[in-house]
C-alpha cells in the first residue's frame, strides 16, 4: 500500500498548477493505464476541487479516460450546465449516471458479530457492501475516487471508501449506512476519522475490494483571510493512511471550536448548489453543536423548492416531518414505510434540533405551508435577507443595523462550528 502524494498545512496554497504537477507525478508513477474510471463527486461538492482534478486526469489520460461517474449516492443527476461548469473541457459523453435503486452489485457482507461491535450494538445484522456493477465489474486497470475530506454527519470525514460504497453504492447498503450513523449521533462523529460506520466500510473495502485498482484523490479546502477559499492540501494514496492524513488536516481547517454559543446563527444557501432541505440541512448538522439551548438557526434558502432529492424519500419528508428521534423512531416502529427507507429515517432525526433550539427556514421556492408542515418555522426570504444583509459579509460575528447579533455561515457544507463544550 503507497502514499504517492502527501502535501498541506493549515497555511499552505496549492495551485490549480501544482495540484496538477503533483497528479501527473502520480500518474507517471502509477504507469501506463488504458481504461480509467474516474468517480468525483457531483455539483454538491464543488467547491472541493474534485471538478478540477478530475478535468486534468482528463487532460493526461485523454482516451484512455473511458467513464467517468460522479458519486451521486441518492441525489438527482447532474444536467448539463452542471458538467459543465465543474467538469470545464470534459466530453459530456464520457459521463455515467449512478442509479442507487438500479446497477448495484452486493459484493460481499460485513459479518454481523463485527458490525455489532463496532456500533456498540446498535446494529446487529450484516452490513451489504455494495457498489455500482460499473465500479466492480467495469474491467477497469485504474480507479481514481477524487474528492475532498470535511466533516461530515452520517459518518465523521467525508469521501474516501464512503465515496464508493455511499456514492456509488445501493439502497440496502446506504440506508443502513445512514440509519447506523444516525442511531449513532451525528454529534458523537462529527470530525473523527475513526467512526463505527468507517470502521465499517474499511473492512468492506480491505476484504472485498483488495483486486480492485482504487487510488484516492483528496483535497482539504479552506478559506484564506478574505473568505477566498484555498486548497490546503492534496493526498493521494492507494489506502487509509491518504485518508487519515487528509482528516487530520480537516480539522485543523475546517473545524471551528468556538468559546461563545450561538444564540442565533444565520447561514445561507447557495441557489446553485442547495436545492432541497436534503441537501440544504447542512445548515442544521454543521452548525448544531454550536447553537445555544433556546437558541436559532436562520437558514437562507433562495432555491430550494424541494425536500427529498429522490421523489419517494422527498413523500416521506412531507409525511412524517423533521421531528425529535423518539417521534421518529416511533413512527418508523409504527410504519412499514419508513421501515423500507431508514436513509428517510436517518434524514428526519439529523433534521431536527430535538426541540433544543428554532429552526427558521427561508425558501425561495417552498411554501409556508410546506415549510411549517415538516416542523420548521417558517421565515419571509426577502424580510430575512434585508435584515441580515449578507452580501459581501464574512463568516463570523455581526451585528445588524439595529443591532441584532449574530455568526454567519456563508456556506455549510466547508465546515463544523462547535462550542468547545460539546466537543
């Protein structure tokens, strides 16, 4: 097992040219390939310079880059102005579209007596480490997961193997892989690398995909000074040691530990990338172990118009709502159709304050009515946006113009705020 590429600090600036030079490096070491897999991430991790990594290996393989199949996991298929813009140069007819429900292959069993350890009994039966057919199956000679490492609430880091079995992977496999983490506490993972859900997806990985020829591409993004975002650093490796590098360095970068609650926190969603409370309540899981009991969270959500970014999972949402984990493990007690769905489940709890402070929401494209009947209070978008007057702020405290305090969060999805008392 290989560290090729191992680079970054917390005040370290990697350029698109040298994360370039460091991944031709790479390549040149790994040898000549002739049928390359390439799996980013899609449109909701676009600031993680996977699009851009992913647009050289292009430039460097050419045709002998054959597929390439963003990480989609449950969410929606990009469109076109999407490739384009996080994918610049890239033919669209080299992409490939992950089905979760579809063209998954269950490649092996996590043994139960393990994932009950690891979970601390919270599960008890085998875990399905699955993965698109195309992943396993594609006769591919290199596989390159590209990605960036943040704190993340199902399972601690994101990307690494959770990138292959979570986003490629099958509807078994992700549900349970939610409902573990969920069940779990997000509270208890967020910004560990070592977790019982990655505990789990190493053994997958380490028993069931030992022939396949995976090297992981990770980045850790940052935010300089002025809010300008920077790469802070670039792994890349063949296994876990590329990943526990890349965290580390995470929660140096993206990790803040605060000495002040937030009594109210408003944080914004970026039209282009939050689209549905799926995606936009990053705004609640980032932000939760930093909210002061009693406290609220203003979430500015100009396009969100949806729920679920799958249209069964967005039914459920609107059925049951974002309530507190009793209610919800209730009512999944209770109904066959949650019992089906426990990505559904999972969602539900990590979307609720458990009544601890309020939620605000404040959609451009969702109705009062929908808003308040999953549980939130709902907020006027354009009233909350003169107040708060968000443009060209920068994440931390500030004051309105009658002096209301407040943090901002201008983007949920490149961090975790904590009060250092619940850490």
């Amino acid at each position: 097992m290989t560290l090729f590429y191992c680079e970054g600090s917390v005040e370290t600036s990697i350029s698109a040219d040298e994360m370039r030079t460091a991944l031709y490096q790479v390549f040149q070491t790994l040898g000549v390939r002739n049928k390359v897999l390439a799996i980013p991430p899609d449109f909701t991790r676009f600031h993680s310079r996977a699009g851009a990594l992913t647009s050289m290996t292009y430039e460097y393989f050419q045709d002998k880059l054959v597929d390439i199949m963003p990480a989609l996991g449950t969410h929606v298929p990009m469109p076109a102005w999407q490739l384009d813009k996080m994918f610049e140069g890239v033919p669209h007819k080299l992409f490939r579209e992950h089905r979760w429900r579809d063209d998954v292959l269950t490649i092996g069993q996590v043994p139960a007596e393990f994932v009950s350890q690891v979970t601390e009994g919270i599960w008890e039966k085998p875990w399905p480490a699955q993965m698109n057919k195309l992943v396993f199956a594609g006769g591919h000679d290199l596989i390159l997961s590209i990605g960036q490492v943040v704190p993340h609430e199902v399972i601690g880091m994101a990307n690494y193997n959770k990138n292959i079995f979570v986003g490629t992977g099958g509807v078994q496999g992700i549900n349970e892989s939610h409902f573990i983490g969920a069940v779990y506490g997000m509270e208890r993972m967020m910004g560990r690398a070592d977790t019982p859900l990655r505990k789990i997806l190493n053994y997958a990985q380490d028993t069931f995909c030992q022939h396949l020829p995976l090297v992981y591409v990770l980045t850790v993004v940052g935010s300089d000074i002025d809010g300008t975002l920077v790469t802070r650093g670039l792994f890349i490796g063949d296994d876990v040691e590329c990943f526990e590098k890349a965290s580390a360095l995470s929660v140096e970068v993206n990790f803040q530990q605060l000495d002040e609650e937030f009594d109210k926190v408003v944080v914004y969603l970026d039209p282009e990338e939050f689209h549905s409370t799926w995606l936009g309540n990053k705004a609640i899981y980032r932000t939760r172990m930093a909210i002061a009991d009693g406290g609220e969270l203003i979430v500015l959500a100009p396009k969100v118009k949806t729920f679920g970014e799958d249209s069964q999972i967005d039914a459920l949402i609107r059925k049951y709502g974002y309530r507190t984990t009793p209610e919800i493990m209730k009512c999944m007690d209770d109904n066959e159709d949650l019992q089906n769905n426990l990505s559904a489940v999972a969602h539900l709890m990590h979307g609720s304050s458990e009544n601890r402070f309020k939620i605000t929401y404040c959609p451009g494209e969702l109705t009062k009515e929908e808003i308040e009947g999953v549980g939130y209070v709902y907020g006027e978008l354009d009233e909350m946006l003169g107040r708060y007057n968000i443009e060209d702020r920068q994440n931390g405290w500030h004051e309105t113009d009658t002096g209301e305090r407040f943090y901002y969060v201008s983007n949920p999805a490149l961090g975790l705020w904590a009060h250092k008392s619940r850490i």
